[in-house]
C-alpha cells in the first residue's frame, strides 16, 4: 500500500503504541545467570575479568542464589573450579562428591529450591593440562573423555542437579550422558548440551577467570570453526537424536544466523549464551560513554531473543531483570 495511505511511522510515534504493536519481550523468565563455584568456605571474591561476577561458596553463595530468585530469575549456570593443587591429567576431581559444584548444588537445592540448577559439564577446569578432553599421545581421546564426562554428570544429578549441561563438544556426550543418568533411574534430569559451541575468540575473559586456557592443542579440534553454519546444524541434529533437551548455541551476537536455523530447523528450545567477550565488549563501550548501558543490554537481549533464542544464559541476567521489573512497575 503506498504513501500517504500508508504510513509506517503512525505505530511509532509514542512510547504506548510502540509497547502496544511490539513483536519481542524479553522478561526475567528469558534469563539465566552463571556463577562461578569454588571449594572453602564462605567465599566471596569478585572477578576481575567479568566484572559484577564473583568466586562464591557457602553463605554468599546461598545469598546470591537468593537475590538471583528474588528477581525472578528462573535459574543459574553452575561453573566449579578446583585449586590447581586439586588438578591432574585425568580430571579426577571433577566428579568428586565433595567437588566445588556437588557441594553448591546441594547447598542452593537446599536453601533455594525453586531454582533451577544447571552445571556444566567440562574437563578444562579439572585437567591440569586444561583441555576439554583427556590427552592421549599429544591428542583428545575423544572416547575415553565420555567415560569422565559420564562420571561427572551422574555426580551433578546425583547432588540434585536440575539440568546437565555437557559443553566439551565430544562426540557421543548427550548419549552418553542419557545412558548413565537413566542407568541410575535419573529419568527426569534435563540435558542442555552446548550443541552449537563454536571456537571463538570471545571466550577470554572466561578463560581467564576459571584458568582453562589449553597448555597444549587448542579448542579448534572440537569446537566448530566460525565460518561453518552446516556444521552447526549437523552437531545439533546429532545431540538431539542422542536425547537433548535444550539446544545451547554459543556465543550469541556474532552467531545469531545459527540460533535462528537451530530453532527453525528442530523446534526445540534453544539457549544462546551471551559470552563473557560480548559482556566486556559492552562494558567497555558503556564505560567510555560510547553507548548507553542499560538500553545497550535491552537492545542485545531483544535481538537474542527475536533471532528464536528462548533461553539467554547472559552474566547481565541481574542488571536486565531489574530493569525489565521495574519498566513492568509502570
């Protein structure tokens, strides 16, 4: 219909209208908020690499884990990260009944029960060589990295994990996992593997606060090159035939493209994580008054969102649920 009988800008032009015809919301509901798990007691260290990120464990832990429900937040990403003395080549302490995240889950599950506990479920933190995998001959041995991956899952799930999150991009790891939690009749455990986990450059300051950078190789051999959207899908195709869930695509800003076919394609729920790289990009950018922060964190959610993501594991999960509250206040 041309102009003037038609005229775009009649939707636009307050505030109301523009609320009224609005295609994407992003609520609290949307969001999920990692949390990096430590061993000790009552830890409560900020992270300089991402900041408004902390180490916790104990009684912060169950604090912050408090404050996240409160703001209507449903869940959070459990990361656990041993001390280096309690690393080793074979990742032993990663399943550990006393580990970092066994004990967290327990704690949160026992404190905050209505919130849902994801883990991830990876070597890199545990390895003292800090690959996704257990090396053999210079190499991941992708076969003998699932029997660890196993032992790690059913040690989460037995501590009261709600969902189990595989992200070492093996092959085989959702089967694998599904065989052992139903081994042990852990049939309603959900698994959220990172099905489309591409190896990205916007992982460092991640990196860099759970000290997972590879000594050796590097990440290249299992996560999937950047310039690959075929491949994205074949790899979420596969997770799902072994019994996914939730599809998680990361990063999110840069691979939008991809959480759009991945829901197009399956119609599963898909999660896409907002990295740490693109958490600092936006800092950064804030902070020099290059852009304005609060709509800038609004601007990239709604995006991740309209993109098919129902899921946002994002670390601005806390600052845009308070925002989003309080524009529902009015």
């Amino acid at each position: 219909m041309p102009f003037p009988i038609h005229r775009p800008r009649r939707l636009r032009q307050t505030e109301a209208i523009r609320r009224l015809v609005r295609e994407t919301s992003v609520t609290s509901d949307d969001l999920i908020f990692p949390l990096f798990v430590v061993g000790g007691d009552n830890v409560r260290s900020e992270i300089e690499a991402i900041p408004g990120s902390f180490y916790l464990s104990g009684r912060p832990l169950i604090k912050e884990a408090q404050k996240i429900a409160d703001l209507g937040i449903p869940a959070v990403l459990l990361f656990g990260i041993p001390l280096e003395s309690e690393k080793d080549e074979n990742a032993t302490s990663s399943y550990a009944p006393g580990g970092p995240i066994q004990k967290a889950v327990r704690a949160i599950k026992s404190a905050v029960p209505d919130l849902i506990v994801i883990t991830d479920v990876c070597l890199c933190e545990y390895t003292s060589h800090r690959n996704c995998g257990i090396l053999k001959g210079g190499q991941i041995d992708n076969d003998l990295t699932l029997d660890i991956i196993q032992r790690i899952a059913l040690s989460h799930a037995e501590a009261g994990s709600d969902v189990i999150a595989p992200s070492a991009m093996m092959d085989g790891m959702v089967q694998g996992i599904r065989r052992i939690l139903d081994d042990h009749s852990l049939y309603q455990t959900i698994i959220m593997p990172y099905a489309a986990k591409f190896a990205s450059s916007l992982y460092g300051p991640f990196k860099k606060t759970t000290s997972s950078t590879p000594r050796i190789l590097r990440n290249r051999t299992h996560q999937i090159d950047c310039a690959n959207g075929n491949e994205a899908l074949r790899e979420a195709k596969a997770d799902l035939d072994e019994g996914a869930d939730i599809l998680i695509v990361k990063p999110a800003l840069m691979y939008l493209d991809i959480v759009y076919r991945v829901k197009q394609k399956y119609g599963l729920p898909v999660a896409a994580y907002n990295v740490s790289g693109e958490y600092s990009m936006l800092l950064a950018a804030s902070e020099k008054k290059m852009i304005d922060k609060d709509a800038g964190i609004l601007e990239v959610l709604t995006c991740i969102k309209r993109a098919g993501a129902d899921l946002i594991i994002t670390y601005f999960a806390k600052e845009a649920a308070r925002l989003l509250n309080r524009a529902n206040r009015f």
